[in-house]
C-alpha cells in the first residue's frame, strides 16, 4: 500500500489495539521504575505521512525532549517517545536520586538525559512487547539517543534520516498521570515502519 487513504477502518483498529496494548504496557512498565501509580489516558492512534508529523503534534517552535531507537527483524521501524522539555525534565527528576538543583546547567543536562533515555527506551521497548505478544516475533533495539530541539527542528530531522526508508508513521498520544505529581504529562509515542513494515505486521495481524 503506498497511500494512506488505502487503509481501511479494520486495519486502523488493528494498528489502534497495538496502540492500546502499548500504552498499558507503558504505564505498567514506568510505574515500575517510578515506584508510583502511572496511569495514561485512552491513547488516540492515527496513521499520518511523516512530513505531517509535526502538524498533529503542535507547534514546530514548541520546545521537545525526543528519545530515538530503531529495531531490525521480522518487523523493522524507529520508534521516538516525544514530550514537552519542560516536562520531560518533571518527568526525568523522578527517578534523579540526588538534588541537582546546585549543579552546572551542562551537568543538570547530561543528568536529566540519562535518566530520559531510560524512561523513553522502557516506554518505546513496553510498545515492542506489546507487538511481540501479538505477533511472536523477536524485536531488538538500538541503544535510545536523546535529542532537544524545537518540534521542527527534530521532525526536519527525522524526516531526513528516516524519510528514505519509510514514508508514514504511526502516532498514540496520550497523557501520563502520575501520583503525587500535580501535573498531567503529554507524550506521544511515533513508530515509523519501514517500507513493507506495515504491511507485514498486518498480514500477521490477520487484516491483510
């Protein structure tokens, strides 16, 4: 399928329940690492061409934390957990175990993205098990990389590292819900399948 519009509404429930999986998946995986109750709101998923990623996201001068991996296989795509950096930082302090509020701006950085990349690559890796209990295929992923930027400074990115092997790209936005955080978190996961990817996971998925 080379159009979007070619999709039908039995193949968008079926990308939208790997969605949902994901979702659940996350929220139980962070909470673990968190020690808090994490709930995430009803994920909305939707199939959109990669260069309109940033049109369903918000505004491109918006200010994001991105964690990237990528995994090969019976199913190969990359995968970005994209929030607000404000409140990536929220969400990255949770499991700092010191205060590093005296701390240089380049070290309070380097602190925060570690703890980033291993909160995204637990969300990203809850939304492969989630295809992995599905389909029973094996998904190893890359080490995650961060990267802070405007929205559209990070989606012209993506676009030309991954606009050459694949064209669309799966979006599940949902809100985080953390205990004893009076802040609600955004976040949304973006999977951009290689080309034949998508049409593979269906097949499996039995819609195709």
């Amino acid at each position: 399928m080379d159009n979007i519009s070619e999709y039908t509404n039995i193949h968008m429930d079926a990308i939208r329940e790997v969605g949902n999986i994901g979702t659940g998946n996350a929220a139980t995986a962070l909470s673990r690492l968190l020690g808090r109750v994490v709930d995430m709101d009803v994920p909305v998923a939707e199939l959109v061409p990669i260069y309109e990623v940033a049109d369903h996201y918000g505004s491109p001068e918006t200010h994001v934390c991105a964690v990237l991996v990528r995994t090969e296989g019976e199913f190969s795509c990359s995968l970005i957990f994209m929030i607000d950096e404000e409140k990536a930082d929220l969400l990255a302090d949770l499991v700092i175990p010191m205060d590093i509020s005296g701390m240089d701006a380049e070290s309070r950085l380097q602190i925060r993205d570690s703890a980033l990349s291993e909160q995204g690559n637990i969300i990203l890796g809850a939304f492969l098990n989630a295809l992995a209990q599905i389909t029973g295929w094996v998904l190893p992923t890359t080490t995650p990389a961060v990267a802070r930027d405007m929205l559209g400074s990070i989606m012209d990115l993506v676009a030309s590292m991954f606009g050459v092997i694949g064209d669309s790209a799966m979006l599940v936005k949902t809100s985080l819900h953390i205990k004893e955080l009076d802040e609600e978190l955004g976040g949304t996961v973006i999977m951009i399948p290689d080309p034949g990817s998508l049409e593979t996971l269906l097949a499996k998925l039995g819609v195709l």
